[in-house]
C-alpha cells in the first residue's frame, strides 16, 4: 500500500493585509518623528548653550588676567610698527581660553584678520562659535574685506552687544538712560598696547550688575540674509566670521517683517545686526558674569535693551525675560 503524503500550503499576505501593516508603521513613524525632531532640537540647544557658557568663562578668564574684557573690536589703529589699519574682532584675544592655544600661536596680530597670513586661523571652523541649530553649518564669508584679499572667514553665530541705538528713545521705546553703551567697548584710534585696559571694560563698569548685563548674544546665519525665518540671498550681511570687526549688536529694534529700522520687533526678524537665532521661541545670551539664558522671543524691546546696556541703571523687574 503506498504512503500517504500529506503537505500543506502556506497562504501569503493579502495585499489587503500588506497595505494595512504598512499604513500602521508610517502612522507610528508620524507620531514618532515630532519627537526625535524635538529630541534633536533639546540637544542641539543644550549644546548652544553651552558653548556661550564657555565663552564666557573664557571672557572672565580674560578679565582675570587682563584686568579687562578684550575689546569688542580693533579697527583703524596701529599696532606695534605694522603700517596696517588693523581689523580684529574680540574672538582671536580668547582663543587660548578656550583650548585653542595653537591658534592663537599662528593668530597675526600685525596683520588685518581678512590677510593672507590669517588664513591658516581664519579658515578654520570652530565649533565653540556654531551654534548646531543653524542652517549652513561650516559657512564661510567672502565679501566686504575678504573679497579686497581673496581670502574668507570661517562663520560663526556669536556676537558682542555693542550697545543700543538711541533712536528708540526718541520714539518712547527705551528709557533715556544717557549711556547706551554695552558690555564690550572698541578701541577705534588707539594702538593695541598695554594701554589696552584704559579703554576695555571693566567690571567696575558694568554699573547694572554683571548678572544684568549682556555680553554675548545670538546673531546666527550670517552671511547669508535672514527675515523672520525667511532665508534671503548670501554673502550680504557683515559680521558672519567667528572672528570680525563689523559682527556686533547694536540694538535697534526692527518691524516684524525685518525689513525697516526702530520698530518694536526685539529678536529673530533679522540678523542684520539684532539679536537672531534658530531656535523656537527665543535666543541664547550669556551675561557678564558668565551665566547663560535664554531670552523668549516675546521679550519687550525696552527690557532687552536694559539688559544690553552696561550702566543704565534701569530696574529688570524677576521673570521679565
């Protein structure tokens, strides 16, 4: 008698069922990637703010050792015997504060930063001074002083708040304070010498407390133009270089669209010159004594502007920003 075979078959996946199991995975990714984008973000903040933590640190280590703040920047002065009009920004004095010693040994200080000779320290990237939420990371500018050399500037996102525009108070948008001068002054005609200190700020000169006071401050994607959130074309605001003489702050207020001077528009409409960044909600700034915050978009401009300047003596009332 012959034995019985029994075999079976297995049914396949109706392409019913496929549809449905791959509809259920892209559901489930949907609701996941809101929060791994948000995961990103955290960390990406997390680590802005941390870099202008270091900067801070190192500003105050400066102080300690100079009795001064570095200068916000060096321009149009003579330096030692260089027949140069030097250009140098406030980030090269720092740079061995934050473990860049060998930089700092190859920095030219007789030549102009946008110089050939600076190169080998103008190109280099320097994540202390990106801050990761910006579009472009590892940007470069090469218009304005670079273009004259044929060189460029690696980017950064940090800039010193020079003080705020006296135009605001005209239009009742700033208390007339006298002094709008903020925490890093420049030293415009004098040589770059000993004398330094004689010019630089102070701590004694932060007449409105060094926890009250703003030293640096997001002002991210330049060179490139950005309005509200909007990119624009490159190589067209100054300032972009990590290390430059045109990369300050000077507060102005602007309307919301970015486009026009001394509205009541305080951070993020453009980073021409204003306080500007990537994240939502608001930007990043470390004050005088080293500690970091961050500033809600929705600040009133005259607080902001009371935070920017150094001895303005305004009362910042707890929770304001």
């Amino acid at each position: 008698m012959p034995e019985l075979v029994i075999t079976t078959r297995r049914r396949g996946h109706t392409l019913i069922e496929l549809l449905v199991v791959i509809a259920i995975i892209a559901i489930i990714v949907g609701l996941l990637l809101p929060a791994v984008q948000h995961a990103r973000e955290a960390a990406r903040r997390m680590h802005c703010a941390n870099n202008l933590k270091q900067l801070g640190l190192a500003m105050d280590l400066y102080h300690d050792t100079h009795g001064a703040f570095p200068p916000a920047f060096v321009n149009k002065g003579q330096y030692l015997t260089t027949p140069y009009s030097i250009s140098h920004g406030w980030a090269p004095f720092i740079l061995p504060h934050i473990e860049r010693q060998e930089l700092a040994n190859l920095y030219r200080w007789d030549f102009p930063l946008y110089h050939l000779e600076n190169q080998p320290v103008m190109t280099k990237h320097l994540k202390e001074f990106q801050c990761p939420s910006t579009p472009e990371q590892n940007r470069y500018m090469m218009f304005g002083p670079f273009a004259l050399c044929g060189t460029k500037g690696a980017c950064g996102d940090y800039a010193a708040t020079l003080g705020v525009d006296a135009g605001l108070a005209q239009r009742g948008w700033l208390d007339p304070v006298g002094d709008y001068r903020g925490a890093l002054t420049h030293t415009p005609t004098t040589a770059l010498t000993a004398s330094l200190n004689a010019t630089s700020t102070r701590f004694a000169d932060i007449m409105d407390g060094t926890s009250n006071t703003i030293l640096l401050a997001e002002d991210a994607g330049r060179p490139r133009r950005w309005l509200a959130g909007q990119s624009g074309p490159d190589q067209v605001i100054e300032g972009g270089a990590w290390n430059h003489f045109k990369g300050g702050i000077v507060l102005q207020g602007k309307t919301a669209d970015g486009t026009a001077d001394l509205g009541t528009c305080s951070m993020n409409c453009t980073n021409n010159g204003e306080v500007y960044s990537f994240h939502d909600s608001g930007a990043y700034a470390v004050f005088a004594d080293g500690s970091v915050h961050f500033l809600g978009e929705g600040i009133n401009i005259r607080v902001l502007a009371r935070l920017i300047t150094r001895a303005g003596n305004e009362v910042i009332p707890l929770g304001d920003y």
